[in-house]
C-alpha cells in the first residue's frame, strides 16, 4: 500500500484541508560521509477527527517527521501544514503562535514543569497566552484522567501514569487543532499505558480531537483509526481500523 | 509565566539566597554609606542651626579668597571700636564681639586633651545667653584673667571640678587657671568631639593674639523691627573690608564646608560599595549562566508549550528582578543597621564623628533599590539572551545540552575590550581623570573576564597539576573538573580577580607610597630632630626660644605654613628661616638663589611648577594674603622638588609680616652629635611643658609618616575585604550548583568505590584551583595597575615604585586557603549524599 501526494484515503467528514500535511519533506543530517536521510522525501498528511498512528522501527524517521511537522525542527527541503497555516514561512513569533494556539505536545518523559503544580502544568499554556481557561472542559478532562484530586501536587509526588495523564490533560486544554504525541507510552507500564491511549482514543471520538501519535508499540497502534509505516526515512505502508495483530503483520511483513 | 518564574525562584531558596546575598552586601554597603553621611550633614547642620539661632546678623572681615576643601575662610579681625558703631545703629538691641582661638587643656597626668581629629576650641565666654550656646551646667562664668571655663565632656572624662586649677596649652607659653565653671554646648556634653575652653573676653583676647580687636560681631536686632533695613544700616557704619551677613548665612556656610568634607567621604565610601557590586555582579552573572543551562530542558519546553522568546527573556529578567529586589530591601534594612557599624569602623581608624539620630532619606531608598536591581538585572542580560537561543528541540534531546564552549572570536573580543579599557584607564592616569580611570578599571575588567576562558583550560591544568599529585584520583578529578568547562571556571573566577586585582593594586602603591614617603623624608630633611603635633593645633611660638640652651643643639629652625592666593588659585605657602637653613632642610637649587632670595622676601618654587606654570627666576606673580591684600611676588629661586615643602616656600621674616598670629607647623633641630638618648631626653623634659608636641628622631618620623600610610592602607583593606568575600561567595555558589549537576556523576563515582573524604577532596581540590586561577590572574593584573598609577603619580612625590613580593604571595596563598574554605559546605553535601537516590536521579 502506498500514500497518495492527496493524503491517502478519504478523510472523514467534509473537512478538505487535513489538520497537518507534509510535502516532499526531506530531513538530512550531518555533512559528507557522515550523512544521514533522516527523512527522505516524505509526503503524507493527517486528517481532522481521526487518530493517526505512525510506525517504524528505531531511526525510521518517525520523530524526526513529527518533529519537522510539528515546527519544532527545520526540514531541509519540502513543505509542511498545520492545518492552512505553512510551517516553513513562519518566524519564531509565528511558530510560538502556531505552537501556543493550533498543536499541542505529549511526550515520553512528559516533560512537566517540576516547580509547578499539576493544575498548574495543565494551564501554562493558556497562562502563556494570557486566556482564561474553559473550566468546564478543563474539568471534564480532569474526571476522565481521573486527577482530580492531584491537581495540587508537584510532578515528583506524581507516578509516571499520572504525570503522563496530567501531559494529557495540558495538551488538550487549549482544544488545539492537532495533538502530537511522541511516544507517550514508552515510560510507562502497560497498566498506566492502556488509561492514557484509552484516553486518547475517547479524545477523537467523543471530542472530534485530531491526534498524530508516533510508536513503536503495535497494541498501541492498534487504538489508532490510521497506522502510517515507516521505514528508512519513507513511508512505506498503511493500514485503516488497525488491530494489534494486522499491526504485527504489516510489520512483519515490512522488516522481511 | 508569572508564575513559572516565581515558583522557579522559590524551588531554589539556597540558591536564592546566596546570589542574593552578593547584591545585599553591596546595597547595605551603599544604604549604610548614604545613611551615615546623611546623619552626619543632619547633625551638622542642626548643630550650627542652634548656635545661631538667635544670631540675627554677623559683622566680620570679608574673606580674601575661599581655601581648598574643608579648609574653610581665612578672614580678617574688625577693629574693637567697630562694636559702638554698630551698637548704635537703630534697631540693634545688642551687639558683642567674640575671638577664638587655639586653647587645649592638659590632663592632670600632663597629657593635652583632644579627640582625635576635632578640634580644641579657645573662646570668649559671651554672658548675654541669647548669643551664646554655652549654658552653665556647674560654677559661674570666667570673669578674670585667671580663670576658665571648660565643656562637660572633658570635665567628666578627665575628672575635672569648678575650682580646681588646670593648665592650657595655647599659641604663647602654656598658662594654669582656675576652672570658673562648667559649660555645655546647648544641651550637649561638647561640640561634635571639639574641646571647649571659655575665657573672659579681654583675657580670650590677649590669650589670642588679638587685643583691640574681634573675629566677629554677633548682632541682635529688636522685635518687629525690619531685618533688611538694619542690616542696610548696619552695613552704612562699617569701613571697608568689613561686610554684615544673616546668622542664618554664617550657619549655612559653616555647614556648608562640613558637608563638602562628608561629600568627599561618601564619595570615597561609594567608591568601595561600587566594587562591591561590580564584584557581586559577576557572581550573579555566573549564577545566571549556569541555572539557565541546567534548566535547558525546562525552558524548551516552555517554548514547546507557547511560550515566546520574548516571555522567557521577561521570564529571567523578572526573576533577576525579584532577586535583586529582595536584596536590595534586606540589603537597605541592614545598610541602616550598619551605618552605625561603619561609623565605628571609622572611629577605629582614628576618625571620629559626633553622634545624632539617625537621617534616613527617600533617596537613601531610592539609590539603593535602583543600584542593587539595576545590577542584578544588567548582569543577568546576557544569560536571559542566552536563554532566549535555546531551541525548542533542546526539550527532547536525550542529553542535557553541555552549553556552548568558549570559541576563540569571544575571547579575541575580550581581549581588544580589555585593551580598550586599559588604554582608556593609561589617559585617566594620564590626565589625572579618576572617572576615566574608574571607567578604563570597569572596561578593563569586563575584558579580561570575557577573555579569560580562553586561559581557564591550561591554567587549570597547570594549577591543578601539584594537586593531583599530591591527591591522586581525587585531586585529579578535581583538576579535570575545572577544566570541564574554561567558560564557568573562568566566569566564577572573575569576581575574586577582580577583588584581589584591587588588592594588590593597593599593595603596590601603597608599598611605593610607603617608601617614598620614607625616602623623601630623607631627601628633603637634613635635622635630627622633628618637632611637631599630632592634631591640627600646631606648635606653640614658645616652642623654639626654649630649645636654644638644651646641649648638643646647633640649629632650631621653624616651619610656618598657610593659605595663600597664587596666580589665582590657592595654595599652601611653607615658610623657612634662612638662618640655619642648610643645617636643617635640604633645599637642592636648581637656579636663582636659596637662602639669600628667603632672606631678600622673594618666592621660591619648585620646579615642577615652575615648569609646568612656565615660570622662570626673576618673573613676578600676583598674590593675594587673608590679611594684607593684593600684592605681588618675585621668583628669587627654583628648587628641586621636596615632599615635606609644597611648591612654594618664602622666609620666615616675609610670612610674620603677611600673616599675623602666624603658628609654626614644626621646629627642626639639628645637633652636633647626631641624636642620641641623651639628646632626646634633654629635648623632652625642656618640652615637658607641651605635652601636644611629639619628638622626634628622623627615623621616628620616617615611621610615623609610613604608620599614617600603613593605617590608611589598613582602611582601603578593609573595605576591599567586602568585595572578596562576594566574590568568595560567588564560588561557595558555584561549586553547589555543580555538585547538584553533577549529582548523578558523583553517585557513580561513591558506587564504584570513592569514599566520602575523597569526594571532599575532589570539590575542595576544584575550589582551590577555582580561586587560585582567580587571584593568580588577579595579582598580575593588579601589580600593573599597582605600577601604573604608583607611576603616574611620580610628580606628586611617589618617587620609588616597589613590588611587594611577600604580600603578593601571601594573598595568592590566602586566596587558596580562602577557596579552600569556600568548599566546605558544597563539600560536604557532595559527601552526604546518598548513592542510591543520586544514581537513580535524573
């Protein structure tokens, strides 16, 4: 199976743009001998309201194309989206604007501010654009993490579970465009791994959410409506309502 | 964002307060500084406010010229026939007139009284208690010729009762009276230290030199009557030469000149307080650049979240700002405390300052908020941009980013700043611009601070090199430590450079001043003996008829000096007797003549003004004396330059006739034999009636000028002190938020078998070589900046420049022992800390 330069198949709804695209996108790293395509003329997008899962093996280039997708990194050639807006264009106010107002991150170590209390955490981005916070939503996201009652503790008095439920909850206060999610499960046990993916699948389905989430775990894949595959820096499969097992297959068949 | 920052802050309180507490130093250095010389001006002007209070006009001779700083108004008697002229003006109810004069008691063991620099004030005892500020607190006012009245303070001192008799020490022959009564100033036991002695007024009046005549005349005028009109009237009777001005006015002017001397002082003090900063600047700069690269991770992600670089760059600032906010209050709190405190530290260096409430001005608040947030702020600019760079991907790296290393463009560009700064600082010297100097000083230092990471690696390596010998693996790591990062090694040791750079800076000079003061005593005076005081009194006229019989005297020649107007400024003028005068002052001619032009009444100068005034023998320069006006003077001779004589020098004959009541400032002897016990011994019991004068043998009096040198040597140390300890501060700092960095290192290293005292030696073998790197670059910066100004001065006396080795060597090792010091708390945390949670922190 292969991926249109359109986005594959048909997106869901009667959304035209998807809520992130990417274009010929080429990542190259290092100089001379010592070069590596990352990333290697990539072209692929997101749709709105589904989950998108992207596999690979290690040094597949998962990363690095969530990451130039996403703003944090600049591609060596090619084109982003985020949504209308093109990535590449966009200065350093831009991207803090694109990144404040349109994505939100998880990521495998969390990465919570340790000074501030997980409530806090939850609403830093909303306080770093000066907005008031939806407390009905903010709540509602609160009860279906089930942290209600750590919202006044620091990160350190937080199990890796709840700290990654407390990202959860931080990536989707703002109802941003399209969450991307670095591994969000690679620190965890598979107890606290199944509350957040569970939480993540609710998010799209109850909240029309847009999730991108990289993995290389196939039971996690299998929670995604989407499974994009890479390998080498291409992209070189999919599959549509995957399941764990149709998940290892693929793999399967892709590392033979 | 607010929040981040605040709670950031609060997380690290140790940190906090350590960084804070380089800037709480300085405030407290300036608050205190600004509080006392503010309470002093207060005392001043209140004090001179209440003594002529009911003053309401003053008739006295115009000054001829204003004298230097602090050195007041030279002025003219009025004549005593005046008073009935002005009594008789209409709406004066009261007229007196007044003299002072030198006058100081002497204990009943035979010692003169005095306070250490105030002076020790004669006065006539005015009756009419609406002039005088004296109030009678025992007996009755002196109304002989015999009897005196003395202020409370030396009465309960020395034990002193109403009449009991005591001697006084006056410009004449020392004369015993009775004590009349007891007085005090208003309500106080004396005047801000000043001794008063209280005579009738004929008797002040001959005691003074100045019979028939008055300093002043107090006026009173009747109530209700118009003041600009009498003081209209009053000024139609006066002759010229005389003028009448407001009570109010003489106060003004008096506190006037106290206040210019407490300017000089505060400048001075401020002096001090700046390094201080400056030095705490650094530490804060330093902390800055390290907690922003520990906390890379954290600040990329508030990139990730949304944050802007310009809401992270407000994000360090604002932190800066609470920081130097908080110090700035605490440093102002305690800046009170401590005005107190300096005050005695400069009453322990023989200054000593009268006492009055505490003044505590809006400025006071003002400069120190300003000061210790402006610092703290400017110096965390450059970090707060660093942060500012960080990229968003630094969140997700797997490492933490090891921050930029110093790159050879950087340390190019300190170098040409630091040679920008020294040449900038070699035109100050030049020019005797002491802003230029303090700006070149500042560039300067900022250079080398930017430059040295470039040196920090082989130094380092060098420094540390006897140390991992003689510590082995511990020492070694230590070494390996500070060579880990040349940017914050050389960052933390700049603030101690820059404290022992102003160290040895001092040492140097004052090592040259110090020798060349010694020299120049011997280059300028031939006498064996040096009769002086030790105050501002001077010696009594009685002093040298005295000595003429004593054995084994051959010479006695007097030294007068005054004020005087030459080519319109004023100068000190320095008179000499042309008898005797090569067996007692070594007086080098360059051209015209010596003894003959002082004995002739021409002017001889030296020749670095005749120089550099293009003067030559032979020409003629206007003059101006307080008491006989305009005239003019010929060059009758250029002298080599003489550092116990100033630039001019006249005979004796030529200054009694210029200024009356003239005082001798020192008598020297000289004898056949050279000195010898015996001969001091005589000299001492025929002076046993002055017990003011010191003296003293050529060797005593090279020692006395070097112990005033070496005193005030020890003041400069002490206030350069405050400096180093910021700066050690500043390390104690550092050191912790490496071993906090370094946590996890260090409980790999106690895993695999290090045990707890080697850990100590590790930290303590980083701080050494940490301020060793400090005080070495320091020391060599300072030596040179020592030579520079001891050079640069050459003209003003300091003719030797002498290294002093010994000291130099000794503050490089007390650097050491100081850094060795800074490491115990770091130390023993890095010690205490458990493997375990260390391995399994993140």
């Amino acid at each position: 199976m292969t991926v249109t330069d359109q986005g594959g198949p048909a997106p869901v709804g009667p959304t035209a743009t998807p809520a992130a695209r990417a274009v010929d996108l080429v990542k190259v790293y290092g100089t001379g001998e010592t070069t590596v395509r990352a990333v290697d003329g990539i072209s692929v997008a997101f749709e709105r309201g589904r989950f998108t899962a992207v596999m690979g093996p290690s040094g597949s280039g998962k990363s690095t194309l969530m990451h130039c997708m996403a703003g944090l990194d600049v591609p060596s050639s090619g084109r982003t989206f985020v949504g209308d807006l093109e990535v590449g264009l966009l200065d350093d106010r831009g991207l803090t604007r694109m990144r404040r107002d349109h994505v939100g991150f998880i990521f495998q170590s969390f990465n919570l501010v340790p000074t501030l209390t997980a409530g806090e955490n939850i609403t830093l981005p909303a306080d770093l654009a000066g907005r008031r916070v939806d407390q009905g939503w903010f709540d509602l996201l609160v009860s279906q993490l089930g942290i209600g009652d750590r919202l006044g503790h620091r990160p350190d008095e937080l199990s890796g579970g709840q700290q990654q439920r407390v990202a959860c909850a931080r990536a989707l206060v703002d109802r941003p465009d399209l969450v991307f999610a670095d591994e969000p499960t690679g620190n965890l046990d598979s107890n606290s791994s199944a509350e957040v993916l569970a939480f993540l699948r609710r998010s799209v389905t109850e909240f029309g959410q847009s999730i991108v989430m990289v993995t290389h775990d196939a039971r996690g894949a299998a929670y995604a409506d989407r499974v994009v595959f890479l390998a080498d820096g291409k992209v070189v499969g999919e599959l549509l309502a995957p399941t764990a097992d149709s998940v290892l297959e693929q793999m399967k068949r892709l590392g033979s | 964002m607010w929040r981040v920052t605040v709670k950031g802050l609060l997380a690290h309180k140790l940190r906090l307060a350590l960084t804070g507490l380089a800037i709480v130093l300085g405030v407290t250095f300036v608050s205190g500084t600004l509080v006392l010389t503010d309470t002093l001006s207060n005392t001043f002007t209140t004090l001179f406010g209440h003594i002529y209070q009911n003053v309401d006009f003053e008739v006295r001779g115009k000054a001829a010229f204003t004298a230097g700083v602090g050195g007041g108004v030279v002025r003219k008697p009025v004549p005593e026939s005046l008073l009935a002229s002005v009594r008789s003006v209409p709406g004066v109810t009261y007229a007196a007139g007044s003299v002072s004069g030198y006058a100081q008691f002497v204990t009943p063991a035979g010692k003169a009284v005095s306070n250490g620099e105030a002076p020790t004030l004669g006065l006539s005892y005015e009756p009419n208690p609406r002039l005088s500020v004296l109030r009678l607190s025992a007996g009755s006012a002196p109304t002989t010729p015999d009897q005196v009245a003395m202020d409370q303070g030396t009465a309960d001192k020395y034990h002193f009762r109403v009449g009991g008799p005591v001697r006084v020490l006056l410009a004449g022959s020392p004369q015993t009276f009775t004590i009349s009564g007891i007085v005090q100033f208003g309500t106080a036991d004396n005047l801000a230290g000043a001794t008063l002695a209280a005579f009738d007024l004929p008797t002040a009046q001959t005691l003074f030199d100045k019979v028939g005549q008055f300093d002043a005349i107090d006026v009173v005028t009747a109530p209700g009557a118009d003041k600009a009109q009498v003081q209209r009237s009053i000024a139609r009777v006066l002759p010229p030469g005389v003028e009448v001005v407001t009570g109010q006015t003489v106060a003004d002017e008096a506190s006037g000149s106290i206040n210019q001397a407490l300017s000089f002082l505060s400048t001075a003090l401020l002096v001090f307080a700046f390094i201080s900063l400056f030095v705490g600047g650094f530490t804060i700069f330093n902390t800055f650049s390290i907690t922003v690269g520990q906390r890379t991770r954290e600040l990329a992600l508030l990139r990730i979240v949304g944050a802007s670089r310009r809401q992270l760059f407000r994000s360090v600032l604002l932190e800066a700002a609470l920081l130097g906010l908080v110090a700035s209050v605490v440093g102002l709190a305690l800046g009170v405390l401590t005005s107190v405190g300096l005050e005695e530290l400069l009453k322990g260096f023989g200054i000593t300052l009268p006492s009055g409430p505490l003044v505590f001005r809006p400025r006071t608040v003002v400069v120190a908020l300003a000061v210790g947030l402006g610092v703290t702020v400017l110096s965390a600019a450059s970090p707060a941009r660093r942060a500012v760079r960080i990229p968003p991907m630094a969140a997700l790296a797997a490492q933490r980013a090891t921050g930029v290393e110093s790159s050879g463009r950087r340390a190019l560009i300190g170098a040409v700043i630091a040679v920008v700064g020294a040449a900038v600082l070699a035109v100050g010297l030049a020019a005797g611009t002491i802003a230029l100097v303090g700006v070149g000083a500042v560039v300067g230092f900022l250079g080398i601070a930017m430059a040295a990471p470039a040196v920090a690696r082989p130094m380092s390596s060098v420094i540390g090199r006897p140390l991992a010998a003689l510590l082995g693996v511990p020492g070694r790591l230590g070494r390996e430590n500070s060579m880990r990062s040349p940017r914050r090694t050389a960052q933390t040791a700049a603030a101690l450079m820059v404290g022992l750079a102003l160290v040895s800076t001092i040492a140097v000079f004052g090592a040259s001043v110090s020798r060349s003061a010694t020299s120049s005593v011997d280059q300028a005076i031939n006498a064996d003996y040096i009769i002086s005081t030790t105050g501002i009194s001077g010696v009594s006229r009685a002093v040298a008829p005295a000595l003429t019989g004593v054995p084994g005297v051959t010479a006695v020649s007097t030294v007068y000096s005054g004020q005087f107007e030459v080519r319109g400024s004023v100068s000190t003028l320095t008179a000499l007797s042309p008898v005797d005068l090569s067996a007692t002052v070594i007086l080098r001619v360059d051209s015209g003549a010596g003894a003959a032009a002082l004995a002739a009444g021409a002017l001889l100068i030296d020749s670095t003004t005749a120089t550099s005034d293009h003067l030559r023998v032979g020409d003629t320069v206007p003059v101006v004396f307080a008491q006989t006006g305009h005239s003019t003077m010929r060059i009758g001779g250029i002298f080599k330059p003489n550092a116990l004589l100033g630039s001019y020098v006249v005979g004796d004959g030529f200054f009694s006739s210029h200024f009356e009541r003239a005082r001798p400032v020192a008598v020297l002897v000289a004898t056949g034999t050279g000195s010898g016990p015996a001969t001091t011994a005589a000299l001492r019991h025929r002076l046993s009636d002055f017990p003011n004068l010191q003296v003293q043998t050529r060797a005593a009096f090279e020692q006395s000028q070097q112990a005033q040198v070496d005193q005030l040597l020890g003041l400069i140390y002490a206030l350069l002190a405050l400096a180093v300890l910021i700066a050690l501060i500043g390390i104690v700092n550092t050191l912790m938020l490496s071993v906090f960095e370094r946590t996890r290192e260090i409980g790999l290293l106690r895993a695999v078998g290090m045990r707890r005292r080697q850990v100590r030696s590790m930290i303590r073998s980083e701080a050494v070589i940490l301020s060793l790197f400090g005080a070495v670059i320091g020391v060599v910066v300072g030596t040179g900046l020592g030579v520079a100004l001891a050079a640069s001065l050459a003209q003003q006396g300091i003719t030797d420049i002498v290294v002093p080795y010994a000291s130099l060597v000794a503050f490089l090792v007390l650097s050491g022992l100081l850094g060795l010091g800074a490491a115990t708390w770091p130390a023993r945390r890095a010690a205490r800390m458990d493997v375990l949670a260390a391995i399994a922190s993140e």
